[in-house]
C-alpha cells in the first residue's frame, strides 16, 4: 500500500513537528475553555484538552529519548523549524537545549497553574496541581537524560576516534595494546 502522504512522517523531525502542532492547538484549546467557555463544558473541556495535551508531552518525551538513544540526528524542535546549530564543536552537556526544554517546561506549567487556578477549586485544584507538577517532573528528568545520553554518545565518538588515530598514526602505540 502506497501512502504518499505518510511518507512526509519518516523522518523523526517531521513527526515531532506534527507532534507539537497537535500538543500547541490542544493546549490553546485547553486554556480557551477553561478561560472563556462557562460552566460544566469549559471545566470538562478544560481538563479534557489538559490531560490530552500532557499525555502527548509525554508521548514526545519518551519517543525523543528513544530516537536519541538510537543514534538520531535530532536537535530540537526550534532546529526543525529554523537551522539553529551551531558550527562549533561543542562537548559536555547540551546546556542550550536543556534550558530551552526548562523554560518551555516552566511557562507551559505556569500558564497550567493559572488557567487551574481560575477554573478549579478545593480538591480539584490540588489534584491539578499534582498532576501538571508530575508532567513537568517526568518531562524534565526525560530531557535531562536525552542531554546526557547525547553527550555520552559524542564523548563516546570523540574518544573511539582519538584512539584510532593513534592506532594507525604510532604502531608502538597499537603493539602495546596486544
């Protein structure tokens, strides 16, 4: 079967575009019913796109680490949209990155907080309160292994590559590791 159209999604890039258009519109939803739609329907609609919007972060997380750990060329979504890599060999940990997922992990919260707090009450904000903080918790720790797991494999690459030259630039240096 011949499907044009999903041939656009193989690249992970093109995925994880798709993916945080759905998690953006979902989220824009959640917050416009929360704040403008009165009522059982914008509480219920509230909560519905919330949760539907932290299971796809959560989703993404997970598929990213999954990518990352599979040796894929992937640097973030800002980089699908505008080339933002830099030319400059870099080592340790992806420190840009890390803070770039921080922050849109700490504004997605805070806007989460706020809208819960102007939509719910008692229990239900507690619950909220809970449950946005876990999302963010399990985002953050997904993105600081995806940062470290990235900088082991080029750590990895940089020191395999140091000891070939070696090997094929000094026979000494390859006798004595026999």
């Amino acid at each position: 079967m011949n499907l044009g159209h999903v041939v656009r999604l193989e690249e992970f890039g093109d995925r994880s575009l798709v993916t945080h258009a759905i998690m953006a519109l979902s989220f824009v939803g959640a917050i416009t019913a929360g704040l403008f739609v009165e009522g059982q329907l914008g509480l219920v609609s509230f909560v519905a796109l919330l949760n539907f919007t932290a299971g796809v972060w959560i989703a993404q997380s997970v598929h990213s680490l999954g990518h990352g750990s599979a040796g894929g060329d992937y640097d973030g979504i800002l980089n699908e949209i505008v080339d933002l890599t830099d030319t400059t060999e870099t080592s340790g940990l992806d420190t840009g990155r890390l803070a770039r997922l921080f922050t849109l992990i700490a504004a997605v919260t805070a806007v989460s907080l706020l809208t819960s707090a102007q939509v719910l009450e008692g229990a239900l904000f507690s619950i909220a309160v809970v449950a946005v903080g876990s999302v963010a918790l399990v985002t953050a720790i997904v993105g600081f292994l995806i940062a470290l797991g990235t900088s082991y494999d080029e750590s990895m690459g940089r020191w395999t590559a140091e000891i070939d030259r070696q090997e094929t630039g000094n026979p000494e240096f390859a006798d004595s590791r026999k």
